[in-house]
C-alpha cells in the first residue's frame, strides 16, 4: 500500500513581540483515499468505519461524506487552479485517538498521472471555532523535491496572531521522510515559524499498536498543548487578536 504511518516532532517558535517556543512528539496517518477499504486491514485498534481506539471519520473533513472523497479534493484544487489534478489523492492527518478529535492542519497530497507532485491543499481548522479554510499550493512550481510557495493569510487561527500577515512555506514530497515548515511575517518581520519533521513507517497492525501505545490521546494532547500554550502566551502580554467576525460586530 501507498498508505503510511509517519512519525516525528512538531516545533513552534515565537519571535515577536514575545518569544516563546514549544516542541512535542507526534504521529500522523498517511492515507490513501483509493486503499480506504482495506487500510487497517488486520487491527482491532483503528477502523474507517466504526468508533475505534484510531478512527479516520470522513465526516471530520470538508466536503459532502456522500460523494467519492478524492473527487470532492481534486475538485476543490481545480476551482482554485484552473487544472484538476488527475492522479492519487493521498491525506497526512492526525485521525481521531479515543474518539476525540482535535486536528489543526491536514494537508492532502494530489498527484499527476505520472505519480508526481501536482498540488498540496492544506485544510485548516481553528480552536474554538470550529471553522475551515482550505489552501491551495500549486506545486508544479517546485525544484525536484523540494517545494516553496507564499501567500496572504485568509483565515483567523491563533488569537495571538494578526490577519495581515503573509505566509511562506517549505516542504518535500511524501516519501521516507517528510518535512513541512511555515513561517509568518508581518512587515517583513517574522513573528513565527512552525515545522514539523516525520519518518515514514509500514501501516501495519504490529505499528499502529506500537505508536497507540506511545500516543494514546494525542489529539487530547494537542487541544492541552493548544490551551496551555495560550495561557502562556496571555501571561507573557503577547496582544490578542479577537476573531474578525466579532471585531466587525463590536466596533470601537
């Protein structure tokens, strides 16, 4: 299968108006959405279909559950790229751990029919909110395995941070390691990066038991990390940015 686990750390670091800086462990799926019936074939622990210790929900995602999924991503870069990518479809997410969903970025990988890198859509969900945005990323731009790409930010995500901010992002191509950084800028000064490192593992059920065993609730880890980070960020008078939606309807 082209499915995989992959495994590694994520860091942020703060670099204005305040410093700050987190890193922990994660582990994300790696899914191909045409192995979707037989991706946990042989475990107990996860399942596409019914709760499960590790549940990949299609209903998490954007999108009408009733459509095939691939068509509903390769759709959506189309109408964003003018082209639509005709190759694999494939998802690195954090699925859902004890049934807790918590899962800030997940970035779907479209593929040309000649298995090469066409597109990366980034889908983008904020803490409380609940909301989505997607990001296309034309990635025909890129050199050989390596891929840039820089765009305004369109969408609210940490309280802590400011709209009128440009992003720049760097990443390689899936393969035996995968690595994604971004950085934020805002007149030219970088308030922020992020980057996240991982090594490809086999999905197998030998695997999934082992990284369910080191990481039993990471999506409750996450929302922690997301929360406890915050209030570190307020104590540190980092200035807060409320959402734009409730800015607009409560003008000074």
């Amino acid at each position: 299968m082209e499915s995989a686990l992959y495994e590694g750390r994520v860091r942020h670091r703060r670099f204005a108006p305040r410093a700050h800086r987190l890193a922990y462990p994660v582990f994300m799926l790696y899914a191909d959405l045409g192995e979707l019936d037989r991706l946990f074939a042989g475990s107990r622990l996860a399942s596409t279909r019914r709760p499960a210790l590790l549940r990949l929900r299609r209903r998490d995602h954007f999108g009408p559950p009733d459509r095939d999924w691939a068509d509903v991503v390769r759709d959506a870069a189309a109408e964003r790229l003018g082209r639509r990518p005709a190759g694999a479809v494939r998802l690195m997410t954090n699925p859902r751990t004890l049934g807790f969903r918590m899962n800030p970025v997940s970035f779907f990988f479209l593929f040309d029919e000649e298995g090469e890198l066409d597109a990366l859509l980034a889908e983008v969900t904020n803490t409380p909110w609940d909301e989505r945005h997607l990001y296309v990323v034309d990635a025909r731009r890129g050199r050989g395995r390596a891929f840039e790409a820089a765009f305004p930010k369109a969408f609210h995500v940490s309280p802590f941070l400011p709209m009128d901010t440009e992003y720049r992002w760097r990443f390689t191509a899936p393969e035996q390691r995968w690595a994604m950084h971004m950085e934020s800028f805002r007149a030219g000064e970088k308030l922020l990066d992020a980057t996240l490192t991982l090594e490809r593992r086999p999905l197998d059920p030998a695997n999934l038991r082992r990284v369910l065993l080191a990481h039993p609730a990471l999506t409750s880890r996450v929302w922690l990390w997301i929360y406890l980070h915050a209030a570190r960020l307020w104590t540190k008078r980092v200035p807060f940015h409320p959402h734009p939606r409730r800015a607009s309807s409560n003008p000074a």
